[in-house]
C-alpha cells in the first residue's frame, strides 16, 4: 500500500482524465493538470512537492519498500495559440528514499514548438527512472523505465471546407480555360464549416530502456488522408473537436516485429444532444519474432479495431464510457491483443470534487520463443479521488488505486503475470499561476 503526502503549488487536476500511465505522471498531472479548451496566450505554472508513504502488492504486504518519501520541483511555460500551442516546455526532478534501496532520483522534461500556418509540430518527452500505474495498459516495463519519444505532427493542407473546394472548382476549370466557377455565400452556408485536412501525418519514435536493460525501440507513423476537423469545447471545458477520418492508417514497427492497421470509417465526438459519441471500425495485424516463412514470423495476431464511446456532462458532473480493440507491438518485441473497456465519472460539489475511474481488460500475450503461445490475463480495477478546496490557493486531495495489475510488483524482468496491488495517496496543494 503507498500511502503519500504532498505539498504542492500550482493549479488542480482534472478529475476525468484519461487513464494513467505513469505514478510519476499521475503526481505530476496534480501540479501541472491540463488547461485543454482554455484561454490563449502565455501561462507559467511551477510546483513544489513532498511525499511521504510507503507501498506493496498483495503477496508481500509491507515487507518490502515500507518507507517511503520523496520531495520534487517543477514547472512549465506555455504560450497557447488558436490552432497549436506555439511553445511549450516544463519539467520536474524527484529524489525518493525506498527502504534498502537508498535515494532513487527520477525526472521528466517535456518541450514543443508548432508553426500555426502548416501545423508543423515537434514534441520531445523525456522520462527518467518512472515506475508504470497500475491501470496502465502494457508496453511498459516492470521496475523504473527510462523512455524518450519525439513526435511530429504536420498537416500540409489545411483549409474551411467551403474555401477548399471553391479553390479547386477554381483549379479545374482554370485546366479547361474556363473562368472561375461565381462563390456564392448562400452555397457556402449549405456546407459544412469545419475545416479540411488533406494527409494529416503523424509519426512518433518511442526509445525505451531501464538500468542495465537492453535498448528498445518502436516507430509509429500514421496517416489520415481525408480528415474534418471541426472545433469544439465541451461544457466541462475541454475540447470535444468533431473529427471524421475516412481510410486513416498506419503502424508500428520494431527490430523482430511490425504490425499495421487501417481506420475504415471514424468519428470522434459526434454530438448527439447532451452526448458525444466516439465510433470506428477497422482492422490491425501485427507479427513478431524470427520469420518462420519467407512472408510471418513466429507469432501472429489479427484482430477487427474498433472503438466505441459515450461521453457526457456539465460544469458540475462529467462522464465517459469507452470500449477499444486493437493489437499493440511493444517496443520489446512482444504483442499483445487487448479488449479495453474503461469509463470515469465526475462530480463537483460545493467545495469537493470526486470521481470514479474503472477499466477492465482481456489481454491476449505472445512473446517470442519465451511464450510461443499465446497467454490471456483479465487485468482491471478502479480508482477513487477526491479534491477539497480549502481556499483560493489551498487544496487537499485522496485518491485510491486498487487493481489487479501487470505491474502490480516491482520485478526484475516482466513475467506476464498479473498481481492485485494497491496505491494510495493523500495530497496538500498550494496553488500559483499565471
């Protein structure tokens, strides 16, 4: 059990956010929360932190790591443009003391620069010595991870739909000597107004190791040829863009093993009155391990990818139901064919903000020569959180973690055998920004 005590200074965290990655993440989105569908222009944040605990899973009790604690700084600049944040850069450095194992020091920095005319984005994210959640998916590795991922993202055309295909009537009949097509506003206002990106790339490098681990890595890049994108915020005050990909691929490619998968048809946050609903079909094969015949390797996953979510609320309760399919290629060389459903509800009152996160998950593992044959886990839990506001620039926070989790104990190597662990933590804030 891990039980923590922290001092902080900055601003609260959202209490629906996505599902964890990392305890340091999940430390760090208290300090630092996202300010997703807010304001323009330039923010600073900064925090200070103290931690007290201490931490087990179900077969050991306490026995090991029984004290705990740590202290950690940290901040981030930010200046929010319309389209893309135009610069961001932030970082935090932790030292922990753990029982026998002495001072643990681990750290994070995370940067990026856009140019708004072509959305032309470069992100950078360092990670040092950070220890996987408990409803984290796998990928990750048992133990502290050191990983590095950079990531671009660029949209070469981007354009209003009404403009776009008035351009390229103009194009066309500029080919057949002809004059422009008339622009009428009344045609114009049967379209939609969203915005039309033609060959939407994204492409990611993930660099994963730990001390005294092997190096890995993995290169995802993805492709939307047809993308709408059409902005919107949410009543909870995040953005819920409207998004339709049409034909949407891509892959993820690794020293023994690759896998690629295809969007046939996708729609993020359709607003269906007080609802946004996610939906999407497609396909995904994935192979890793020594090629067994000119054209497979030796373990072999295909599987329909899918997802399917409802999301809905107000400034005061917010709530989201989300069910995937997909299969995923580590950067170690393993697969995993995973069934997710996951959902969080939020809720505001008075003072006091709590809410619920669950996720429950079928996973089919095949890891090469050590696991030819495929293994399947049911992993899952929930986790409770609970935010006090004392005063403007004074907050108290509890939030409790209770999974059956791959990361459940802290191992040497990732044994595929999922555990019951628990971590539990109690928060102080103090809040500053600007």
């Amino acid at each position: 059990m891990r039980v923590l005590v922290l001092a902080l200074v900055t601003l609260p965290p959202s209490l629906a956010a996505a599902e964890p990655d990392t305890v340091e993440h999940e430390l760090r989105v208290l300090a630092l929360p996202s300010d997703d569908g807010g304001d323009h222009g330039f923010k600073a944040n900064a925090f200070a932190q103290i931690t007290a605990g201490a931490s087990s899973d179900a077969a050991d009790a306490i026995r090991r790591d029984a004290a705990e604690g740590a202290v950690s700084a940290g901040g981030e600049l930010h200046y929010k443009g319309t389209r893309c944040d135009y610069i961001r850069a932030g970082g935090q450095a932790r030292l922990a003391w753990r029982g026998q194992e002495g001072t643990i020091p681990s750290a994070e920095q995370w940067a990026s620069v856009c140019a708004p005319i072509y959305i032309m984005e470069l992100q950078h994210h360092l990670e040092w010595d950070v220890h996987p959640s408990l409803l984290s998916p796998l990928g990750l590795r048992p133990g502290a991870n050191r990983r590095e991922t950079v990531t671009f993202h660029w949209q070469p055309l981007r354009a209003p739909l009404p403009a776009l295909l008035h351009s390229m009537e103009a194009a066309e009949a500029q080919k057949e000597g002809l004059p422009a097509p008339p622009h009428a506003a009344e045609d114009d206002a049967k379209l939609p107004h969203g915005d039309m990106v033609l060959f939407d790339v994204h492409v990611e490098t993930t660099i994963l190791w730990s001390r005294g681990g092997a190096l890995s890595m993995r290169e995802t890049p993805e492709t939307a040829p047809f993308r709408y994108i059409r902005e919107h915020v949410a009543p909870w005050g995040e953005h819920r863009d409207f998004v339709v990909d049409v034909f949407a691929g891509g892959g993820d490619f690794v020293d023994d093993g690759a896998s690629v998968h295809v969007w046939i048809l996708r729609l993020d946050n359709l607003k269906l009155g007080p609802l946004y609903t996610t939906g999407g079909i497609g396909i995904a094969s994935a192979d890793v391990g020594p090629f067994v015949s000119p054209v497979e390797r030796q373990v072999v996953a295909n599987a329909p990818r899918a997802v399917l979510a409802v999301e809905t609320g107000g400034e005061r309760v917010h709530g989201e139901v989300r069910a995937t399919n997909d299969v995923m290629v580590a950067p170690d060389g393993y697969l995993a064919l995973e069934s997710r459903l996951a959902s969080t509800i939020g809720s505001t009152l008075g003072d006091t903000r709590v809410a619920l996160t669950g996720a429950v998950a079928r996973t089919e593992i095949g890891v090469p020569d050590a696991m030819p044959v495929s293994r399947v886990h049911v992993t899952g839990g929930g986790a409770l959180s609970a935010v006090h506001h004392f005063s403007s620039h004074l907050e108290g926070t509890v939030q409790l973690e209770v999974a059956r989790s791959f990361y459940a104990a802290r191992l040497a190597e990732q044994d595929f055998q999922p555990r019951w662990g628990v971590n539990a933590f109690a928060a102080l804030q103090a809040v500053v920004g600007r």
